[in-house]
C-alpha cells in the first residue's frame, strides 16, 4: 500500500467504527460502499471485508510469486512484518 491507500484505509476503518450504518454497507457490498467514498476498485477483483474480533484474527495470505521467487521488495515485507496488527492479549 502506498501513502495515500494507506490515509484511505484509516479513513475506512475509522468511518466504520464511528458509523455502525456504513460499516455494514461496506461488509456487504465493498465494491460499492468504497465506490460512493471516492475509492475505485479495479475490475475483475472481488472483495472481502472481514472483521477482527477479541477472540478472531483473521490471516490474510499474500499471493504467491508470480515466477517462485521473492524479490528484495517482498523479501523485506515478509522478513519485516510487512503490517501484521496481531495482538497476544
């Protein structure tokens, strides 16, 4: 994620926890409720909202490599905790 998805994601997630209306909007139909925040999202993706809980956390895999290797770029990411919120309370 860039900067500026990065801002637009915790504007989502900070909407969402303010306005229990828009966050069930989002759960149900992302496409559309990211649509109508002003955030595209590209043809031929589905997405999938999912929500963690006191007592779910959800693991999100990346896609493999498209040709078996890792570039230096995701190597980074997978060796530096390339955004994991994960809690062990």
């Amino acid at each position: 994620m860039n900067e500026e998805q990065t801002q637009q994601y915790s504007q989502i997630v900070a909407k969402c926890w303010a306005d229990a209306e828009f966050k069930a909007k989002l759960m149900g139909d992302p496409v559309a409720t990211l649509a109508a925040e002003g955030i595209a999202v590209p043809d031929g993706i589905e997405l999938r909202v999912l929500e963690n809980t006191a007592t779910v956390v959800n693991l999100v895999l990346p896609p493999p490599p498209a040709e078996g290797e890792l570039s230096d770029e995701d190597l980074g990411t997978v060796t530096g905790g390339g955004g994991c919120a994960c809690s062990s309370k």
